[in-house]
C-alpha cells in the first residue's frame, strides 16, 4: 500500500491546458474519489498518476519518492477500466493469472493468488468460463480481481460500474467497499456520479474546468461546501438556489430579503455586508418542509411518489424553480399550490462570486 502526493501537476495538449496546478495529498489506505462533470479533467488526472500519460510539469510522488518520469508498468499500481478489458478467448482464470504468468512467476503461486483473488469476489464457480458468459457484474469482478492479483500499490479505478445496470451498480458499490476494507488497500476512483462518491469515499475530491474545488470527507461537502459549484453538485437531488438581496432591518440588524420575505442572517465575524448585496441562498429540497400562509407560496408542476420519498417540484411566484423532497408518501397533487420553509439553520448564504459566507438560520 502506499501515500500519494501530486505538487503542481499541470497537463496540456499543445495549447490546450486540461490540469491548472493540482496539488493533493492521499492516505495510505484511503479511498479517495475523483469527482465532477465531464471534461473536468479527473480521468486526465488519473491517467497521469497511474504513469499512461505523461504530466506538463509538477511531480507526482509514491512513498516518499518522485514517479514522475517512471513508465507505468514500474510504478506497482494498477487500473480498472470502464469497458472491463477481459480477453474474450481466456477462461477467467486465465485472466487473473495472464499478468502474473507474464512475471514469469512460480505456477504455485500464481495458482493461490488466483484462488484467493476468486474466493474474495465470489469467482470460484466461475473460473472455468469465458467472459462471453458472465454478467456484466461479473465480468467487472474479474477485472478487479486480476488488479487483487498483482498486489498493487493503489488500486486505480476509471468509471468502473458506469457500463452496469442499476441495481447491478448499487451491488458493485456495496462490493467494492466491502473490498476496500477488506483489503485496506489505498484505492482512487473517479465518477461523474456523485452518489457514488457519497456512498463510497473516505475523501472527495470534487474537480471543475481542471482544478480543485474541494477536498474533504462526504459530509463535510455536503454540509459545508465552499462554494456554490460544490454545494450544487454534491447532494441529489440538487440543492435549491434563490436570488436574494442584504437588506436592513428595524432592529437594527441586517437580515436577507428573498422571494418576499425577510430571513434572519447569522451574525459571525467578518460576515457583516452592504446594504442591498445581491445573494445566493442555498437550500437542499430535504431541508424544505411545508409551511404556512406566512411562507412561500409554491405552485406545484411535478410529483414524483418513490414509496419512502416524495419529490415535489413547482416554482415560486417569481419563476424559481423549487425541489422538495417529503418523507414517506404525500396527497399533493400537479397543479395545486402549497407553503413551504426552510427547516432551521439549514440554509446556505452565497455571495456573487459564487463563495459561501455563512451557514444561516431560519425563522
């Protein structure tokens, strides 16, 4: 196993700048996921660690020792792809073994690597067969077992289970967790689904146009993100964003005008502003719940009934588009109008530039 450190890693393709400076340390024994929208450079990303492209400039350092020129087949890890790369005309054990008999390592101890990789992924009845007739779930085993055979340094994951039907890819996530600790490997995983690196992470680390946004343990994004990109893309469904202004109070006492009415703002050091400062207030449809006639008004377009949850999403009188999402199941219907508030202390306060000032209290 091994400790990561990337120090002002940048990539380009001719003029085209695709990394703008990474700097990210990663554990022993982590599992840190790469995350963010297509084209944010996170495969990039994981391409230059695992050595198969090479870096602009910066270092990329392994156990204390710098592997930025080292060819990927030296640096010891190992990569799972999307597409699972099995060789069709090979039994699966065959697969497991190939990389290993090409070490010219002892048949003995290929055959209990092999075993043991089988006995961990649930494999063993399997090994006999040709990936033409596995399920795509095993099919993404046996490629993760034949990575548990070479004993890497770092497991290397590539969107692994996009190519997975549902249900299979909630499976997969259960299983590759139940690995990860079973192994106490150090393993990266990139995603575009943030569900995924909600589920599955020790660290995040959620990347936009090629740089950093935030680092941190799931939750800590999602109660605290430093931003309105973070807070929009952690969480699903997505977080709620109202337009809103500072404003004056009677008392003395600056609160937030939005939609009509006056919200109270947390009063912490440093997070006095102007009078009449446009502002963002975020808030994620879980921390809505219904209200009075005192509230805001909200006509309702959709409902989506899941059994347990309940999403209802309308718009307010000013045309913001609005998520709520209800334990248990509900009568509202499409077409009819209903008030809601935000539940206390679960708002966020975003300035223009898109930074996060405060989290603030409700009414």
């Amino acid at each position: 196993m091994a400790n990561l450190s990337l120090h002002a890693v940048r990539k380009s393709f001719g003029q085209q700048a695709i990394l703008h400076g990474i700097d990210l340390d990663i554990e022993d024994g982590e599992f840190v996921v790469f995350v963010g929208p297509s084209g944010c450079g996170k495969s990039t990303l994981l391409r230059l660690i695992s050595g198969l492209d090479e870096v602009s400039s910066g270092d990329i350092v392994l156990d204390g020792k710098t592997v930025t020129q080292v060819t990927a087949a030296e640096r010891g890890l190992t990569m799972v792809f999307q597409n699972y790369a099995l060789y069709p005309h090979m039994s699966v054990y065959q697969n497991l073994a190939f990389g290993l008999e090409n070490t010219r390592m002892k048949k003995a101890d290929i055959e209990q690597r092999v075993h043991k990789a089988a006995e961990l992924l649930q494999l063993s009845q399997l090994l006999g067969r040709k990936p033409r007739q596995l399920s795509g779930g095993q099919r993404q085993r046996v490629a993760i077992g034949r990575s548990i055979t070479r004993k890497p340094k770092i497991f290397l994951f590539d969107e692994p289970l996009s190519n997975l039907d549902a249900e299979l890819r909630v499976q997969m996530r259960i299983e590759l967790s139940k690995l990860h600790k079973d192994l106490g490997a150090t393993m990266i995983y990139v995603t575009h689904d943030q569900v995924e690196a909600m589920t599955m992470a020790d660290k995040i680390v959620v990347l936009r146009d090629g740089r950093v946004e935030q680092v941190g343990r799931p939750l800590d994004l999602y109660n605290a993100p430093v931003n309105r990109f973070v807070a929009g893309f952690i969480g699903s469904p997505r977080m709620n964003f109202i337009s809103a202004t500072v404003a004056d109070g009677q008392d003395g006492q600056q609160h937030i005008s939005a939609e009509g009415l006056a919200l109270p703002r947390l009063r912490s050091p440093g997070s006095q502003l102007a009078a009449q400062t446009p502002v963002t207030i975020g808030i994620r449809p879980e921390h809505l719940v219904l209200g009075t006639d005192q509230d805001w008004p909200l006509r309702v377009d959709v409902v989506e009934h899941l059994g347990n949850t309940s999403y209802v999403h309308g718009k307010l009188p000013s045309g913001t588009a609005l998520s709520i999402a209800l334990n248990d199941q509900t009568d509202i219907t499409s077409g009819s109008s209903i008030f809601i508030k935000p539940m206390a202390g679960r708002m966020h306060l975003f300035l223009s530039t898109g930074m996060e000032v405060a989290v603030m209290p409700s009414q």
